[in-house]
C-alpha cells in the first residue's frame, strides 16, 4: 500500500469524532472527510434535518454517522450530545467546532439581542462544548479541539460583532492551548476567508461574488473542501506538536494589502 492510500483510509482509523454544525457547509465536509478516513462520526446541529442528511450520506459510503440534534446555546443540550457520543461511540477523541452563525452590520446599527445571540452562538457555544467535550477527553489520555473563528476574527470586517466574537474564540484557542496541554489535548484555530457555503449565500445572491473575489490573491472563494483539508491535518496525529496555532486559509487575503496601480508602478522603480 502506498503512502498516499494509507493517509487517505487510515488517518481517522478508530477515532471519534464530534462536529458541532455537521449539517451543513465547512461542517458537512469535514464530517465526510473525516469519515472518508476512517473516524466514526457525531454530526450535531440544531438542524437535525440537515444533521441526519450528513449522517445519512456518511453511512451511504459505508461510513459510520448518528445525528444528534444540538442547540451549542444550551448546556443541557451540550451534555447530552457528550452523553450520546460516549454511549453510542465509548469515547470522543476529535471535536471540530464549527457550528456558527453571522450577524452583520456595524456595532452603530446594531441590537443588543442581536449581539447577545452572535456571542452566545460562536464564542460561547464554542467554550460550551469545549469544557464539556475536554472533561471526557480527559478520561481517555487526551484529544484534539479545531475551531472554526475566521479571517473576520484577524482583521476588522463589517459585521463588528462577528468580528468580535471569532477574535474571541482566537483567544480563547491561545488560551486553552495551556490550560489542556497537561492532559494532551490540543486545541487550534483555522481562520477560513470567504468560503461558498449557505452561510454567505446572500453574499452571491447580491452578486457580490466578484467583488470580494478581487480582494483576493487567489481570485477565487474557497470550497468547504480548502478548508476541510486543513481541519483534518490539525485533528490528525500528523499535527500532535500544533496546539494554539491560528491557521489562516484564506487564499492570501489577510497577508497582502494590493495598494492600487499607482502603487505597484512606484514600487517596481528601480534605482531609488
Ligand atoms: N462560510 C464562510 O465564508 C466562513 C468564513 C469564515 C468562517 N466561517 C465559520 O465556519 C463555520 C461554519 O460555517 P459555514 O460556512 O459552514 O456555515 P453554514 O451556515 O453552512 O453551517 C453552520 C451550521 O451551524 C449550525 N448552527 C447554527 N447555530 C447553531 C446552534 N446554536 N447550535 C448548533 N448548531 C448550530 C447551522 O444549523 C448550520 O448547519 C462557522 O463558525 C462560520 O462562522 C465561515
């Protein structure tokens, strides 16, 4: 067997897994290709239509899938999906946090419901599932955490209290990198840039696509598959000496400013 199949059938031999928003987009994929490799899967979200048709599709490749309907908001709901992943599963060894929603607008406009929600769902309801899923992983010798924040979270966006948010789930990464070091769990981030998934539908329905696909070096908006790839490295034993690390994969668009013609011709001059 070569080192190409082994990686691709055996990365996840074994392993359990939990992915908060399996439903749908970045979730969705990761769920498929974690299951692809071999790990044993709990799709949560408070979808649990959506979740069923992951699990449905993963079990449709001779994958191993079960839906757990999941609101990250609740700890109660929390406990249970930790609960039914043990019962059904015997241990969790990866959680991938990527459910999540957008709130957009700047903090003027803004309401303070609408705050609440945004940092309930992405920071809190990460933190949530996190403490919950790390004591039980604690009790197995460890695991690996990958958290979806965003490009919104390493520089300002317009949606201000999304921005705010995934900051704080960058931290809270850097943060938890420490305290669950002692019990060989890692924890790490990926901040994705604009990725085509229902998300942002909304974006493309305004036909914005192109608008944004400028600002990017790579011209172009990642699929769920750009960013699903790196979500496996980091929950795969390959990345065992990573933990706080904030992975951007964004297509080059948080690392380069492009400042206009007038710049470029200046900055290509020789000889000053
Ligand atoms: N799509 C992008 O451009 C982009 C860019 C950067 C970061 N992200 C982040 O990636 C993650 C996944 O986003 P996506 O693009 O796949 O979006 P998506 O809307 O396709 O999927 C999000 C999933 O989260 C679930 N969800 C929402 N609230 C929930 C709750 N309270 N409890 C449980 N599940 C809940 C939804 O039902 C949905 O299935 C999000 O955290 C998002 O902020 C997305």
């Amino acid at each position: 067997m070569g080192y190409k199949e082994f990686i691709v059938q055996n990365r996840f031999k074994d392993k359990v897994c939990i992915v908060t928003g399996g439903g749908s987009g970045i979730g969705r994929e990761t769920a498929l290709r974690l299951a692809n490799e071999g790990a044993r899967i709990v799709v949560s979200d408070i979808n649990i239509e959506m979740g069923k048709e992951s699990s449905q599709l993963i079990n449709a490749i001779g994958g191993q899938a079960i839906a757990v309907k999941t609101d990250i908001c609740s700890t109660d709901s929390i406990t249970y999906m930790v609960e039914k992943t043990v019962s059904e599963f015997k241990r969790i060894d990866i959680l991938i946090n990527s459910a999540g929603i957008v709130v957009r607008g700047g903090l003027f406009s803004s309401k303070e419901d609408e705050w609440n929600k945004e940092i309930d769902v992405d920071l809190t309801g990460t933190a949530r599932a996190i403490k919950y899923v790390a004591q039980q992983m604690r009790k197995t010798g460890g695991g690996k955490i990958v958290n979806i924040a965003s490009a919104a979270g390493n520089i300002g966006s317009g949606a201000a209290i999304y921005s705010a948010a995934k900051g704080g789930v960058i931290a809270l990464t850097k943060v938890l990198a420490g305290e669950f070091a002692p019990y060989k769990i890692n924890v790490n981030a990926i901040c994705p840039g604009f990725t085509a998934t229902p998300l942002n539908e909304t974006v493309r329905e305004m036909g914005l696509e192109e608008v944004v696909e400028k600002k990017i070096p790579w011209g172009r908006w990642a699929t769920a598959k750009d960013i699903s790839s790196v979500i496996a490295f980091l929950a795969s034993e390959e990345a065992d000496y990573m933990t706080g690390a904030v992975v951007s994969v964004d297509g080059g668009f948080t690392s380069f400013i492009d400042l206009g013609p007038e710049y470029r011709q200046f900055d290509t001059m020789k000889g000053l």
